[in-house]
C-alpha cells in the first residue's frame, strides 16, 4: 500500500527516498 503524503514511510525499508520518487513519479508501488 502506498501512502502519497508520506512515501518514504511507505515505501519497502529496501528503498531509498530516489527510488521512492521515481516510483512515485511513475505511479508504481
């Protein structure tokens, strides 16, 4: 589940906050 407000909480702990917003940035996760 992704939490747009607050993606690094969010993202897997195997993720850095760049793959986050590129994750993000994409609308994966």
């Amino acid at each position: 589940e992704f939490n747009q407000a607050n993606p690094v909480a969010s993202a897997p702990r195997n993720f850095r906050p760049q793959q986050v917003w590129v994750a993000r940035g994409r609308g994966d996760l």
